[in-house]
C-alpha cells in the first residue's frame, strides 16, 4: 500500500511537471513556444488522471511507479546500465528541443503538419497506457520479480496481443515528443531510447522466461513481444 499522504503525491507531481516545463522553456529562452505549452498540457493532463485512477484504484501499483529511478536494489546490473542511459539521454530529450527549434534554430523545425499529427497521437496512446496500468498491477520502474506482491503472469486486455504492450507504447511515444515540438535533433535522441527500450525489452523477456512462473507458457500463447505479427 501507499505511505504517502495525497497532498504529497499530488505535490511530486505539480513539482515534477514544473520541473518538466521549467526545462522546456529554459532551453528555448522563453516562454511564447506554444507547441511546448501544448505538450506540457497533454502530459499534465494524463499525470493527473492517471493519479487520480490509480489512488482510487490501485494504490500499491502508484506506490511501486512513485519509487525513485532510475537504480534500485532488486535491480539487474544490466538494467542499471540501461536506465542510466534511459535517465540521462531522457533529460537530453527536453533540453535539446528548445536549443534546437526556438534559442539556437541549429535545424529547420519540422512541418506543421506532422507536429500537429504528433500532438494527436498523444491521445489514443495515453488511453492504451491506461489501459495497461489498469490490467498490471506489478508494473515496474525496473526489472524485478515483485514476489513481495504475489507477482504473477497477466495474460489480460493489451496482455494478450503482446507480452509488453507498455514497451509498445512508449516506442511511439518517444519520437511523438520531439515531433511535436518540431526537433529533427530530439527526434534522433528519441530514436536511440526507443533502441534502448527495445534492448530492454528482449533482456527483460529472457527474464521473466527464467524467473517468473508461467511465463514460459504465457509466451507460448501469446508470441510477440511488441508488434503483433513481427516481433
């Protein structure tokens, strides 16, 4: 279960969007970068709703996603790499938007239209991140056997098209973020984290295959691990 208050929860999370906004706009040198404020709302908007499900519904999973990243003790030495990575280049992805579109113009900025198409596809994939958080209970910051938590094998909703539908998403959402907000330079940034993700997910897999219990026949059902048909 949760120990914190909810004031302080949703004080982490006014304090973590401010700081998210308070990067955006430091790195282009001002505050009239409307693409930015749009994405900011977007976000927002999910972190609350999400916030607000979850201390209704599942606290222990807003517990487990409240827990400091990126290292944490139960953590494979290979995941610490990972994330590290993760955590660093991740913050990269905020800062250099705004030195690459508004302060420095180091590229041409993207077409509108794909902006606008980025902006867009937010939606329907934060409705799939609810989704998942919904049927998962045992969602993790790092890759761990939750045995504290009874972790057991979810087969349910996006479980049974893929095995990491959360992966999924965030491959898509990854580029979204700098496509919105114009960056050809994010944009790279973004395609090495969705690598990133995709490395995770493989060593991830190998895994839960070893450790957690019918898993292997869970895969066996249920074939890909992020594409359905593909992969």
């Amino acid at each position: 279960m949760i120990d914190q208050a909810p004031y302080t929860i949703w004080l982490r999370l006014f304090l973590r969007m401010t700081l998210f906004s308070v990067i955006l706009f430091w790195s282009a040198g001002t505050w009239r970068w409307l693409e930015a404020w749009i994405v900011i709302a977007l976000w927002g908007s999910f972190e609350v709703a999400m916030t607000h499900y979850l201390l209704r519904h599942d606290p222990a999973l807003l517990a487990e996603r409240l827990k400091l990243a990126p290292l944490a003790r139960q953590q494979k030495a290979w995941d610490k790499v990972l994330m590290l990575l993760f955590f660093v280049a991740g913050i990269g992805l905020y800062i250099v938007p705004g030195f690459d579109v508004v302060r420095f113009q180091w590229s041409e900025p993207l077409p509108l239209w794909m902006s606008v198409i980025a902006m867009f596809m937010h939606l329907p994939c934060f409705v799939l991140l609810g989704w998942v958080m919904r049927e998962n209970t045992y969602l993790s910051q790092v890759v761990k056997i939750d045995r504290e938590r009874g972790h057991q094998v979810v087969t349910n909703g996006p479980y049974a098209l893929v095995r990491h539908p959360m992966y999924a998403v965030a491959i898509v959402l990854l580029p979204a973020v700098p496509v919105a907000l114009g960056s050809r330079f994010a944009l790279i940034l973004s395609l090495f984290l969705a690598l990133l993700l995709i490395v995770r997910t493989q060593l991830e897999d190998r895994t839960l295959h070893a450790e957690l219990n019918g898993y292997r026949d869970y895969a066996k059902r249920t074939r890909y691990r992020l594409i359905p048909g593909i992969w």
